[in-house]
C-alpha cells in the first residue's frame, strides 16, 4: 500500500513537474495585448511640412523562421509638403528576436529588421520609400524599447512564471517561457 502510494506520488509529481516547466503565450494573446496596449503616433515637423505616423491593427506570427517573431501593422501615414502632399496606408511587415526581460516580467523584441511595406494607394510606394528610412527609424526605436507581452503579476499562475522563467523559445504558432 505504501509502495503503491509512494510510487503515485512520484507519477504525480512528474507529471506536476512536465506541467510547470513550460507556459506558451499565443499568437492571438500577442496580438490582444498589442492592440489593446500599445500605441504608436508619431507628429514631426508643422501643417506645411512634417509626417504623421499611426500603427495599429497589429498581426503576429510565431515560428516560421527559427526564434523569430514576425509582426505586422496597418500604418497610417501622412506627409505634408507643398509639392506632393502623401496620405496612404501601408502594411508594414517587420521581424525580430523576442526576449524576456526578468525586471519588467516583459517579453521585447530585438534586432529589429523590416521585411515589407506594401501601401494603398499602389502608385504612392515611390514616394514613401524616401521615407522609410526615417519612418524605420521610428518604428525600430518604439519595438524595441516597448514591450509586446507582459506576464500579469496579478494573476497568481503568471506572477509565479514570471519569476520562474528562463528563456524564451519561439515556436510555430506559440511562444514557450522557460523555466
């Protein structure tokens, strides 16, 4: 009986163990948190010349190239300027490295890198890509200095990871917090 006892101990334990040593955050509970709590405008410059940036409308893939989480965002731009004043939408693709920052209990991105901007109207993508180095420029410096998941200290199973966690692994689909 003892042995018996002893021996559903240790399954349950094992068990407990398995399920403890990971948590996966998804793709679609990114994507909440980045439409809910990040918000990124930009204004430079005055109404006869300057640009306005607007993200939002956020879409994350996880997994389909090794540790890289792909973002991507319906940005809306608008360029003022006496000669050829741009309004257009861009869906701007950009891909990165996740990493877990244990002080914050916050999940960045680093090595930030922009894949594909596709904008609407067609035609305006020769006038926007002199642009894009300054609006990259913006965009990188917000990624990467705002967190794109934050584990809930309130809730008591993810206050307990995010003192636990590890490492990060990217998986198809998910993202995997170690510990």
């Amino acid at each position: 009986m003892i042995k018996q006892l002893n021996k559903m101990g240790i399954i349950l334990l094992l068990l407990l163990t398995g399920c403890a040593s990971q948590y996966s955050i998804t793709e679609s509970e990114i994507e909440q948190y980045l439409n809910k709590d990040m918000h990124f405008e930009v204004k430079q410059g005055n109404q006869l010349i300057g640009v306005s940036v607007k993200l939002n409308d956020m879409q994350v893939v996880l997994g389909q190239k090794p540790n890289i989480m792909a973002v991507t965002a319906a940005t809306a731009i608008k360029v003022n300027n006496p000669l050829v004043p741009i309004q257009a939408k861009l869906k701007t693709t950009f891909e990165a490295e996740p990493w877990y920052d244990s002080k914050t209990k916050s999940v960045y991105l680093r090595q930030l890198n922009l894949i594909k901007v596709e904008s609407d109207p067609k035609d305006i993508e020769r006038y926007i890509t002199q642009i894009t180095p300054q609006l990259m420029g913006f965009l990188r410096n917000y990624l990467q200095t705002q967190p794109v998941y934050t584990l809930d200290v309130n809730d008591s199973n993810q206050a307990l990871m995010a003192k636990m966690t590890k490492a990060l692994e990217v998986q198809q689909g998910k993202l995997v917090v170690k510990f």
